[in-house]
C-alpha cells in the first residue's frame, strides 16, 4: 500500500492511496487537475474517490472528478449528505480497494457524517485518513456536533486502533496545533519535542504528515483529556464534568486562543510603544477592565492569573451581560 499526499487549496492534503497491483483511489480530490495530474505521473487511473466530509474544501472537487474520470466511484458518509456522492456508507461498512480492505469509521463531531477511512492491505502498516476530525495535534473545530460526540470519535474509534497506524489528515495544521498543546499541555516533554521538529519539517518546506496513533496518544491534547495537566487547563467546572466537557473545554479555548492573544498584545503594544495615546489611555487604564487584565480584582473575577484568560473571561462576561 502506497500513500501519496497532493497539496491543494491553501493548507488542504488531498491522497492517493494505491494497491500493490496499482489499484487507486483519490481522497478528498479539492483540486481535481492537481490530483489527477499527480496519478498520471505515477501511472495510476483513478477507480474511487474517497471524501472525508462534505465541506468544500474536502468534497468540493467531487462533480469534476465525475467530469474528468466517467464512471468512477464517489463515497461519502450517508449522514453528511457528501456533494457529488454516488454509494453513501455508514459507520463500519466496509469496502475494497484492489488488495486494500478499507473500513468506514463515523466519526461525528466536525460534522454529522465525517468518515475517517481506515485502510489495512497484507504486508502494510495499516493507515487511517482522519479528514478534519483527528490532526496531527489538534481536532477539527466542532461544527454541526457536540463535545461529547467528538470525545467518543477520537477517544473511543480513533484512539482505540493499534499504535502504529499511520494517520493521514486533511490539513497542514500541525505547528499551530501543537503550539496550542505547549500551551495546555506545558510539562510534556513529547509535545515540545514534536513542536520542534514539526517547525524544522516546514521550515525546509517538508511536510508533517503522517503522524501515528501512538505518537498522538502522547502529544494530542484532545486524547489526553484525562491527563492532571490537561483537566487543569480545562478549568475546575469542565473537570468536574468528565474527560468530554475537558475536550470541549480545550477546544473552545483553542478557538478564541489565536484572537485572545492578539487582541491583548495588540493593547498592550498601543499602551506600551505610543506615549501620547498611553497618556490618553492613562484614564481608560484607571477603568477600562480590558486593559486592567492583570490585576488581582480581575483575575479574582475571571478565576485566572494569564491576562489573556483574564481577558477572554471578562469578554466573555460583558457577552452574557
Ligand atoms: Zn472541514
């Protein structure tokens, strides 16, 4: 079994995985002529396409694929209505690619149907192709679901298949990711060893796929939600809860986390670096709770000392207010 990723769009991996007699199919083809041009190159005809769910980026090359390659086999998840799809399936149908038997895992939580394609043939290593669920660090941000059903998703299909599967996912999202897991995560070792080697991979243009079940258990914080470190990052309410609400806990941090600390370095460069307008703030600075993020009245309130949760939780109070 070969796995060969096509970069597409902006940050997207599209694949193709091959028998070994040369049977073919394309995953997640957002880019059909790039896909295709890269199976011509390597002798292949396409006989499926395989899509992870049915956002744009993922399915969005599906009708031209019919177009360019007639005949050929589309699947999708039947509960994510997959543009373009010609045989939908279900949560552990399984499906044949030449020598390559290919089981479909619904892994709810990013959408309503997301499949993840576990892929074994005799003499591989098996591999999975996660799509926007499970990423080298992160997850995918928790769109038509719910914390708790992407929490069984990674933690009960994907995290349970062998250490060694080799997982493939659909974007290139992995410093940004395992920045965020130092973050929530800062004591383990694995995670800043990862991070480290991840940057140099980009810097030399390389990419960081793929990553294997085993190596996320030790770095991805979503499978690590009942680690001490990771519950305490969670906050008190999330661990009291269970590992689930610590998973969406985490991931909503993530999604404000970039926003948050730009939002605070960028008042505190105005504040800093322009003396007329720190004279002009000096009165906000006696008042204005978002520029007060690091006194002790606030960080009582927000239950935080890092200005930016203080921040966020201030903001977060004005909302509901
Ligand atoms: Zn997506």
């Amino acid at each position: 079994m070969r796995i060969l990723p096509v970069p597409v769009l902006e940050d997207n991996y599209a694949y193709l995985l091959v028998d070994k007699h040369g049977s073919a199919a394309a995953v997640d083809p957002a880019e059909p002529q790039k896909v295709l041009d890269a199976a011509r190159q390597e002798g292949l005809e396409l006989s499926t396409v395989l899509t992870t769910h049915k956002h744009w980026d993922h399915a969005g090359g599906n009708e031209k694929m019919k177009q360019l390659c007639p005949g050929i086999t589309v699947i999708g998840g039947i509960n994510d209505h997959v543009q373009g799809a010609t045989r939908e399936v279900r949560d552990g149908e399984r499906l044949s690619l030449g020598d390559i038997a290919v089981t479909c895992i619904e892994t709810p939580g990013h959408t309503n149907g997301h499949i993840c394609f576990l892929c074994r043939e005799e003499g591989s290593t098996a591999a999975v192709f996660t799509g926007d669920t499970l990423f080298v660090g992160g997850c995918g941000r928790i769109f038509s679901g719910t914390p708790e059903q992407m929490y069984v998703s990674l933690n009960k299909k994907l995290a349970t298949l062998p250490p060694e599967t080799q997982a493939y996912c659909g974007h290139e999202y992995s410093v940004k990711n395992l920045e965020f897991a130092a973050y929530v995560d800062p004591d383990n070792p694995a995670v800043k060893e990862k991070l480290a080697w991840a940057k140099a991979q980009r810097a030399q243009g390389k990419p960081t796929i793929p990553s294997s079940i085993g190596a996320e258990l030790a770095t991805n914080p979503y499978l690590r939600c009942g680690e001490p470190a990771l519950r305490a990052s969670a906050g008190r309410a999330a661990d009291a809860r269970g590992a689930a609400s610590v998973l969406g806990a985490l991931r909503a941090r993530k999604d404000r986390w970039g926003i948050d600390a730009a939002l605070t370095s960028a008042v505190l460069a105005v504040a800093r670096w322009v003396p007329s307008l720190a004279r002009l703030l000096g009165a906000e600075k006696t008042f204005n709770p978002f520029l007060r993020c690091d006194r002790p009245a606030l960080q009582k309130f927000a239950g935080a000392k890092d200005p930016v949760d203080v921040l966020a939780a201030v903001r977060r109070a004005k909302d509901n207010f």
